[in-house]
C-alpha cells in the first residue's frame, strides 16, 4: 500500500505514522546500513505505555491518539 493511501486508512485510528525512511530497493549495501540509528519512538516509559494499550485494548478500550506523544522523558 502506498504512504498517502496508508495514511488515509489510518488517519482516524490511533496509530501513530512514522516518517518514510526510504523509498525504493536499496541497490548498496551501505544505502540500507546508513538508515540504522538512534530511533525517535523507543523513549523512557514504553514497555509501559505498550502494556497500558494492550490491556486497555483486551477490555475493548481503544487509546486516544495522545497516547502516542513521545515526548522525550529522562
């Protein structure tokens, strides 16, 4: 599924969309490599808010989309 059209289903769910790293079929090694690097969503408190979803969803809540704000926490 192209981005726009992903973009379209998803944009009333609560689930956050991340940025397109790469486009296409990496034709080196070092193109595909070169995407690797600290991430913007693994942040202090996930496994927590991870869990906090899952049980939630389990009694039939659906998480607001502020659940998704990564907010950088140390």
């Amino acid at each position: 599924m192209d981005t726009p059209s992903r973009q379209r289903l998803l944009q009333d769910l609560a689930i956050a969309s991340v940025p397109i790293l790469y486009s296409g079929k990496p034709k080196k090694y070092n193109e595909l490599t070169s995407l690797i690097g600290h991430s913007n969503y693994i942040k202090l408190g996930h496994i927590e808010r991870f869990q906090a979803v899952f049980e939630g969803f389990f009694q039939g809540k659906m998480p607001s989309k502020d659940i998704f704000d990564y907010t950088e926490t140390k």
